[in-house]
C-alpha cells in the first residue's frame, strides 16, 4: 500500500510536469501559429468627423496586397499575416501605419485636417516629396481646375496658382489664351510656359480633357525649372494624367450643359438718332443736312444689329473616366465629348477627346507602362480680329446702319456700302457674312508614350522612354457665291507636325541614418518635323462641295508648300541632399544642344542650387505646437529660350520668279534675312520663400519673392541697303523682371456636418528693360487705320516692357479741335505734332492679380464662389477709337456720342466736334483703366445620399447649378476687360483690344456620379 501510494505521488508529480510541458508546448504552438498564420482582415474606415471614407487604400506595406475604400468605407483584405503592418491613405490625407497585431478587425479613423507633406509633386524627370521641395512649386489637383466649367486647359488655369497670369485672347470658341509665368522675358521668342505631359513636352495642351488630369504642378523659379534648361525661362507646367489603382473598378462620369450670352450689349443709337447724328456731320462738314424731319420722325427705333449677330448659345460636356486593376496591372480609360456653340452665330468648337494609360509589373525588376491620348477637334469661327468702318463683322455688328435691315425685298443681301453718298466702301452686311463667309478648322492630334522602368538593385531606377506625337491639321475658307459681288472664293491649307523625343534617366535613392540622397542622370532627345501646304480657287459654278471642290476653280491660285525641323539634344542631372528632413539640397544641370544656333553657339549649360531649411523640425520649435511646419527656401538658376526660326541662323536660298526678256522664269535667290551668330537667351533667376504650416497644417502659407535678369535679347535689327539683306536677328538688350507672390489656404471649420475651406494668392510683378543696343528704342506693330496710322506699344529702356507710347491730349480748342500737349507744354493741333512730343501714355502690365475661393459644405448641401482680379494694367482700346470717333461714313455709334460731344454750348464735352475732317493720333484718349475683379464661378450643389435610398451601386452623385462670369465690376467700357487682341507667344503688341470675339458669361447644370 505504502509503495503502491508512493509510486501515485510520483505518477503524480510527473502527470503535474507533464501537462505543464504540454501546456507549454500549446502556449509555444499557437504563438508560433499566431504568427506564421495568415488571415483575413477586414474594418471601415471613417474621419474623425464621423463621415465615411470612400476610396481609401489599404496597403499591407511592404507588399502590392492593397484595396479600397467601398461606398461605406469598408474593407476587406485577404491573406495577411498577423504581424503585418497596415498603410492606410487618402488624396490630401497624413499616410497612417497601423500594426496588425493578429487582429481579424481593424477600424480606422483618418483626421482630416491633417494635410500630406509627404505627398509627391512632379518636378521633372521624377517626382519629389512635397517636404523635400527647395524651389518655387505650386499644385493644384484635378478637381480643382474642373470647378470652373472651362473648354481648355489653359483657361481653366486663370487664378488657380501666384504668379500665372492668363489674359484672354479671344472668347471664340476654343479660342486660346496668353499665359505669363512671372512676367515677360523675351522680344522676338515665345513667352508661353513649357507644356509637359505625363513626362513629355506637349506643343498644345489645349488637346486635353480636363477630366483626366490628376494633378498639375507648375515650376516657377529657376532651381525647379533648370532641369528643364533650354525651354525652362517661362515657366513650366507639368500635367499628370490619371492613373489606375489596384482595387475595385471606379467608373465615373461628368456631365453638364450650360447656356452662354453675351456679357453686355452696347447702347447705340437707334434709327431716329442716327440720322440726327448723321445730320449733324454732315452740316458741320458741308453746311446741309441729308434726312429731313420727316425722316427722322418716322424712322423709329429700326433695326438691332446685335440681335441679329448674337445669340444665347448652349455648350454641353460629356466625360466618363474607368479604372481599377490589381496587384500587378493597372489601367485608367477616359472618354469625353465636348460641343460648344459661340454667342456669335454659326460659329462653333467641337472636341472628342479618348486617353488610355496601363501600367504593369512584370516582375520586381521590370514594369511597362503605356499612355496615348487622341483628340479631334473641329472650330468653326469666323475672322474676329481688328477691322475698321463696318469691314469686319464684329465691328459692323454694332456700326451697321439701324435704318436698314439685313435683306433686301427679293431676299437677297442688302448692301451696306450702297445706302448713303457717306457710307464706307467695304461695309459688310453682318448677317450675309456670317451665313456666307465660312471658315473653319480640324485638327486631329495623337500622343503616346511608353516608357520601361528597371530596378536591377535596391535603390536604382532605370527609366527610358519614348514619345511620339503627331498633329494634323486643315482650315477651309469658303466665300459662297450667295455673297454679295462673290463668285465663290475657297482656300485650303493643311499641315503636319510630327514630334519624337525620348528620355533615358538612370535615378539612386537611399537613406543611412539621418542622411537620405537623391540623384538622377540622364540624356533626352527631340526632334520635331513641320510641312505645311496651301492654295486658292476663285470662281465656282456652284456652292454644294464648297473647298472640297478647289480644283473646279475657274481661276485657280498659286499652290504653297514649307518643311522646317529641329532638333536638340540634351543631358541633365539632379541631386537632392536631406540631413534628418531639417536641412535640404538640391543642385541641378542641363546641357542642351540645339540645331537652331549656328556653330560655336549650338550648346548651352544651365545650373541651379537651391538650400531649404525645415525651422519647424528643431528642438527649440518642439514647445510651438500650433507651428506644424516652417521651411525657407533659397534658390538660384539659370534657363534658355530657343523659341527662334528653325533656320534663323542659315544663310539659304528661297525659291521664287524673276521675268527676263518678258518671260518668267523660276529660281532662287537668298532670303530677306541675313543670318547672325546668336548667343542662347537666357535667364538668371533668384528666388527666396518661406512655407508655413499652422494648426496641424489647417492654414497653409507660401511666400515667395524673386529677381529675374534675362540677358542677350534677340530681336530683328533693320540694316542698311548696301548690306543686300532688309535685317538681321540680333543678342539686343537685358530685361529684368521682380515680383512677390503670396498664397494661403485654409481649412476655417472642420466638423461633422459643417466645413468651410478658403484660399487665396496675390500676384507682384514688375518688369523694366534695363539694356538695348545703341539706347534704340523698339516699336511694336504699325497699325494702319484710315483715322490714324502708328505704332502703339513700344520697348524702351528703363521702361516696363511694352508701354503705351504717344501723344497726350489737353481738351479742345475754339472750333472742338482736339488739343495735344508737345514737349515743350504748349498746346498744339495735331498738325504741330512732331515725333519727339511722344511720351509714355500707360502701361499694359497689371500692377497685381489676385484670386480668392471659398468652400461652405453643409451635410449634404455645398456652396462655393471663385473672385479672380487683375489690378493697374491699361488697356488701349482702337474698338472705342473706331466706333465713337471716325465720323461721317455712316457708322453707327454709341448713344452717349450723338448727347455728349463738343459744340459751342459744351466745350467740356466728351467725345469731339463731330466731323469726318477728324483724324486722330495714338494719344491718351484711347487708354482705360483695365482693371476688374469678377465673380468667375458660383456654385450650389447637392449630394444624393445613394446609400439611404437603396443604390448602393452608385458611391457618388451629385448635381449642382453654378454661373460663370456673372457679374465683373469695373470702369473698362468695351466688352471685357480680360482681353488681349494681339496676344500670344510674344508680347510686344500686348494690352490691345481691338474688335476681339466678346466673352460669354453662362448658366450651368451638372451631375458627377461615380461607380
């Protein structure tokens, strides 16, 4: 008994080890499991708001195992470890890490205002974190620049960033603009930024739909333009273009349709007081009047020629965007369909626009991707620009005679230049030219890239890449035989621009310890092909096929062919410098090679160096918890402008005809042009800046000031008639440009129900010319006008580029003559004017612009309003010149003219003695303050709760009203003040308007849905 129980105390004592090692092993066991088990992880994910988050991703980091967001903001992740760590992020959202910790449920909550600085921006050949930035870089989302119901690109840039400045050119449809990136640098070169897209140049971005642009990047200061050398002076903006995510397939769609008038309409005399004006000409000039009492008794009000020229006009977008993929292959499609009619009838613009980007992952050493956008668009417009007594339509639409209508009583067009001994040769009946006159564009444009990336070890990238682009285009003229005096009248003109380019970088990213290095080297190609071709045909049997029948002419014209091309060769590096995210560096160098530049002159170098410091990363700034981030910024660097004639510097041959012995014979003979030896243009800009962050990044601040000297300005140079050639281009002058820029954002409130975002900037810029050969000064355009012939802007040094130049006046004297002031401060008539009595009369270059946007979301309800303002520019108006003041011709002319103008009675009268023996000169009573601010964009929209009425399947809808341009205050009384007559790359004959194509202001209704 006594061994029996001995032996069960031993059983005992081993059964208690044995299950304590048993247990052990099962506490072991299933930590082990617990950690090499994989399982499946799901949550949702929501603001601290409460409100859910839709389209987040969720990363197992480390790894491509990634999904999205739903319409709920749950999620679910299949096969992750227990030990992993999740990535969590959202657009404009702090990425947040999250352990796993064996956890099968994981709820997230984002803090909205906390703003990405860690976020990417497109820098060139690369992309670069927002904190790491040293230069001058301004973002703004894609969805941004779709607020504004916009037909371009380039429009729907006016006052989203500092320092751009876009004038409109004209508000045709499609029309273009002028875009400054802190202010002008050259004469005779382009002023236009650099396009880039998806990392190639693009020579017209107006070819793109604005919903497929994810992001834009614009690089103003020389440190972020260098990269670019050549082609960096003006700026560069960078477009990226969406792309696809792992996860869910997204489908979204935008569509709205807007109806346009007219901003205003001119109060003009109505048929009455047009023959009491005429009266009164006539009697001043011969002593009798033309209509008796009788007439004007019974004329009435007549004819509004405005109603018959405009019309409210509807515009209509359509665009549908799908993405999604998986782990390795990603895919972004874009479709959109854009028609715009114009306020002046049968004009019109059209646009389809298709975009396909994929990107796929071989293996964990190479990736492909692939992006091609093609764009057809078709513009019908009519010839808009300048004209003077009735020969353009636009002037002729408000001059035309009210005392007469459009036909005649056999229906066919009456003619304006037929109706008074006065009345102006060449006075175009308005209606005939729009329905006969026709005129109109295609132009098909295709863009694609594809570019293969290798990451042979950890931290190098390899890139190269390749880019074609071609562009088609036609323009159709057709005078049609129902024209009065017309036979039928076509030409055709067409082209082809064939661009290739390609990118080789080779980039090496690391980190050791608190230092983290950043280089990329790499050489880029372009070349770029243009033919174009034309010719005429007058004289057809008929109208059906129009120009596509040119070769029926009965008198055909003399055919027309071109070829240029150029090319450029270049290579580039970059490296940035980062100890412990405080102390920032980035140095920079492009070397350029350009078959533009004759020889010893074909290469260009341009450096920069740019140094931040991150204040807010300090120990002393830990205690200063609302101060979330301070850096400043320095920088310096030099660019190029290449935007000179392919040849310029070629001394070639130009076909043509010479007659000998009374026979034609054809050769060649040298150009007009003598060729020069020319240095590059080039700019050396210095920047300083400074960025704030309060508040957990709430309230963000950008400031920057710069100072840019371009030097070796080209420009023609006439040369005497013993050179044998009429001019030259020159290296002629400097021109210095400075400015500050200043731009906040704000996120004001921040809760549940109730948000409210504000942003701002404002814009300085000053320019002076500081150096030109020989003090000579530059005119700009000669205008030939029947009331006055001269040039108008001028380039002088040590004035801002392109003033106004001229005479002033000082009122009238006894017989309402106007009085000019000469130099010496007499008062003279025109006749005593002398060339050397010019001065300065304005300055087309603003003083600022500025912008401002705020955001109300209230629940479901959100409301927004965008103000845009250009201050202290002038503006020199030859519309007002030729309507209200060339007299005695039978032009039609504003109402206050017949009750304000000069007689005996009002010598202090606006408008002159009114007399066809008026001619005037380039003077100070034709420049207006262009000043305005104006209410850009108003907008109310809903959002439908799709998941409180059963249609989950739908993640987004919304619908809103908005209003553009509806209201602008200021003192300008032409149409719109935001114009530009003259512009374009250039900016010489800048600050004109000169019967350009009237703005529109429209009303709007949209939707945006997402799938």
């Amino acid at each position: 008994m006594e061994k029996h129980l001995t032996l069960s105390k031993k059983t005992k004592q081993f059964s208690c080890k044995f299950r304590a090692v048993l247990i052990l092993m099962f506490v072991l066991t299933g930590s082990i499991n617990l950690i090499a088990q994989n399982l499946n992880l799901t949550g949702n994910v929501k603001f601290t708001s409460g409100e859910t988050v839709i389209g987040a991703t969720v990363l197992l980091k480390g790894t491509h195992n990634g999904t999205t967001t739903d319409v709920e903001g749950n999620y679910i992740l299949r096969n992750v470890p227990a030990n992993g760590t999740l990535e969590i992020s959202y657009v404009g959202i702090e990425k947040q890490e999250i352990k796993i910790e064996g956890r099968s449920r994981i709820d997230i909550t984002l803090k909205e205002e906390s703003i990405v600085l860690d976020e990417f921006v497109a820098v060139g050949y690369g992309t670069m974190k927002k904190s790491d930035l040293t230069g001058s870089v301004s973002s703004i989302s894609g969805d941004k620049m779709r607020e504004i119901p916009s037909s371009t690109i380039s429009q729907a840039l006016q006052g989203r960033t500092a320092g751009v400045v876009v004038q409109q050119n004209t508000g045709t449809p499609g029309g273009t603009v002028q875009i400054r990136i802190r202010g002008n640098n050259s004469i005779m070169g382009d002023n236009e930024p650099l396009w880039v897209v998806d990392g190639f140049p693009l020579s017209n971005a107006n070819m793109l739909n604005l919903a497929d642009i994810e992001t834009i990047d614009v690089l103003k200061d020389a440190s972020a333009t260098a990269i670019f050398g050549a082609r960096g002076a003006n700026g560069v903006v960078i477009v990226t273009t969406k792309k696809g995510k792992a996860g869910r397939t997204k489908v979204t769609y935008e569509g709205r349709l807007s109806i346009q008038k007219i901003i205003k309409k001119f109060d003009m005399l109505n048929a009455s007081e047009y023959m009491q004006l005429m009266n009164i000409q006539q009697e001043n000039d011969f002593g009798t009047k033309y209509f008796s009492e009788t007439d004007i008794t019974n004329a009435g009000t007549g004819t509004d020629w405005q109603d018959l020229v405009y019309r409210s006009a509807p515009l209509h977008e359509h665009s549908v965007n799908i993405s999604g993929g998986n782990d390795k292959t990603k895919f972004s499609i874009g479709a959109s369909f854009f028609d715009q009619l114009g306020i002046l009838r049968n004009t019109d613009y059209d646009r389809i626009t298709l975009r396909t980007g994929i990107d796929h992952e071989i293996n964990k050493i190479f990736s492909v991707s692939v992006n091609t956008i093609l764009s057809r668009a078709t513009t019908k417009t009519k010839t808009t620009v300048g004209g003077q007594r009735g020969n353009s339509i636009l002037h002729s639409a408000i001059a035309a005679p009210p005392t007469v209508g459009p036909y005649n009583d056999d229906g066919s067009y009456h003619r304006l230049d037929e109706d008074y001994p006065f009345s102006a040769t060449g006075f175009v009946n308005p209606v005939a030219y729009l329905n006969e006159k026709n005129r109109q564009w295609f132009r098909n444009r295709v863009m694609t890239n594809l570019s293969l990336t290798i990451k042979p070890i950890q931290d190098i990238s390899i890139v190269t890449a390749a880019n074609i682009q071609n562009s088609e285009y036609r323009w159709d003229r057709y005078d049609t035989r129902k024209y009065p005096e017309s036979t039928g009248s076509a030409g055709i003109e067409v082209s082809n621009t064939l661009e290739l380019s390609t990118n080789n970088t080779i980039s090496y990213n690391k980190t050791i310890g608190l230092h983290s290095i950043s280089a990329m080297a790499g050489t880029t190609y372009e070349q770029m092909t243009y033919k174009p071709f034309s010719t005429t045909g007058d004289g057809y049997i008929h109208d059906i096929l129009e120009s596509y029948d040119i070769g029926a002419a009965t008198t055909p014209g003399v055919p027309s062919s071109d070829y240029s091309k150029w090319q450029i060769l270049s290579f580039l590096g970059r490296f940035n410098y980062s100890y412990d995210s405080k102390y920032l560096a980035t140095f920079s160098i492009r070397r350029d090679g350009s078959s533009r530049y004759s020889e010893g002159q074909k290469w260009g170098t341009f450096p920069s160096a740019a140094l931040a410091w991150r204040v807010s990363n300090e120990n002393f700034m830990k205690n200063l918890k609302f101060v979330s981030n301070l850096k400043l910024r320095a920088g310096y660097g030099v660019t190029g402008n290449t935007s000179i004639s392919p040849y310029q510097t070629i001394n070639y041959l130009a076909s043509g005809t010479a007659v000998l012995n009374k026979q034609l014979y054809p050769g060649f003979d040298p150009k007009d042009n003598y060729p020069g030896s020319l240095k590059w243009e080039s700019t050396a800009q210095t920047n300083v800046g400074i960025d704030l962050g309060l508040f957990d990044h709430r309230i963000q601040v950008t400031a920057d000031y710069y100072v840019k000297n371009t030097k070796d300005l080209l420009n023609n140079v006439q040369l005497p008639p013993s050179a044998g050639y009429g001019s030259t281009v020159k290296n002629i002058g400097k021109i210095k440009n400075q400015g500050f820029e200043f731009q906040i954002d704000a996120f004001a409130i921040n809760s549940k129900d109730f948000k409210w975002n504000i942003s701002g900037n404002i814009s300085f810029n000053k320019n002076k010319v500081k150096e030109l050969s020989g003090h000579q000064d530059i005119p700009g355009t000669w205008y030939s006008l029947s009331w006055m012939g001269d040039y108008i802007n001028l380039i002088r040094e040590g004035q801002p580029f392109g003033i106004f130049y001229g005479y002033k006046e000082n009122g009238y004297d006894e017989n309402g003559n106007i009085l000019y002031v000469n130099k010496a401060g007499e008062n003279v008539l025109k006749a005593g004017l002398k060339e050397e009595d010019k001065t300065y009369i304005g300055d087309p270059n603003p003083d600022f612009t500025y912008s401002f946007n705020s955001t109300l979301d209230y629940k479901d309800f959100s409301f927004s309003f965008f103000l845009q303002g250009v201050q202290g520019n002038d503006i020199y108006n030859l519309s007002m010149g030729t309507t209200n003041y060339d007299y005695g011709w039978g032009l039609n002319t504003f109402k206050e003219v017949l009750y304000n103008h000069w007689t005996p009675e009002t010598p202090n009268a606006k408008y002159p003695k009114i007399s066809n023996k008026n001619t005037y000169v380039v003077s100070d009573r034709f420049v207006y303050n262009g000043s305005y601010i104006r209410l850009k964009n108003i907008e109310l929209a809903y959002s439908i709760p799709t998941k409180k009425l059963g249609a989950a399947w739908i993640s987004k809808a919304q619908v809103y009203v908005s209003a553009q341009n509806l209201f602008t205050i200021t003192d300008y009384p032409w149409y719109d003040p935001d114009v530009n007559s003259r512009g374009g790359s250039t900016s010489v004959n800048q600050g004109i308007d000169h019967y350009s194509y009237p703005s529109a202001k429209s009303y709007t209704f949209g939707v945006r849905l997402e799938f």
